[in-house]
C-alpha cells in the first residue's frame, strides 16, 4: 500500500461531527431506564455516533484474537489430538474478509458486540468446524491478556 493510499484510507474513517446545536435525541441502553441523551451524528455520512460505553476493537485485537486460536489449536489445549490446524493462510483471508465488511473497526458507529457478531460469522464461515463457543473463549482470553 503505497503512502497516498494509506492516508486516503484514515480520511476516510474520519467523521466530521454535526453542530452542538444539531446533535439528535435517541435512546442511551446503559440501562434499563431508557434514558435520551443527545448525539452526535456525521454530516459527511449521516452516521450517529455511539453513546453506549461499548468501543469497537482496532484490527491489531482481532489479529491478537486469531493468533491465539492459532495457538490452541496448535497446542491441542482442549482440543482432541490431530484437529485441523489454522493455517496463516486462513488468518489472512478471514482478515480481509473483515476488512471487507464496512464499518468494521469505526469506533464511530460500531460497538464490541455487533463486531464479535460479524467475527464469529467470517471465522465460522471460513472454518466451519469452529464453535461458536471457542471463537467466544479466545476472545475473552485475548481480553484478559
């Protein structure tokens, strides 16, 4: 990726926020209450901002998450002997495949959830034979380090 790209892409992923005076009412679910709270939205895309406390991971957490699959499965840790391994070759493609999703790392928009919803989707469609709860677990263990 040449420098000219690189600098178009985090154009880009940039926001330009609506006026204080503009900013909308919607719903805030941190609780039960169903509180309003004023937000932000983006005048170039139209995009509200997220105000739920919940922030989208970067790219390097999803790699993070990925390499230590990789290592589990490599190391049979909970695993029966002899279980298909996790090929850098699969890394690669699931992480373009997250690439591809729009929006995927915008911490504008998107919460930790609706990403830990579309990764488990890529991962799972790329190795089916992945459960849900493995991909789950790897990630609560790449959480606490």
């Amino acid at each position: 990726m040449s420098i000219d790209e690189e600098t178009e892409e985090e154009v880009l992923d940039e926001h330009n926020p609506a006026p204080p005076s503009e900013r909308i009412w919607m719903p805030v679910y941190q609780d039960e209450d169903n509180k309003l709270a004023k937000h932000d939205w983006c005048l170039d895309t139209g995009i509200i901002k997220n105000l739920s406390g919940e922030e989208a991971k970067p790219k390097g957490f999803y790699v993070s998450v990925l390499n230590k699959m990789k290592y589990i499965l490599e190391h049979d840790l909970g695993h029966s002997r002899g279980a298909p391994k996790f090929p850098d070759s699969q890394i690669k493609l699931i992480l373009k495949d997250l690439d591809n999703i729009d929006g995927f790392y915008d911490k504008w928009w998107r919460t930790e959830s609706s990403q830990l919803e579309a990764f488990i989707r890529v991962v799972q469609n790329r190795r089916s034979d992945l459960s849900q709860r493995f991909i789950i677990d790897s990630v609560t263990r790449t959480l606490r380090g």
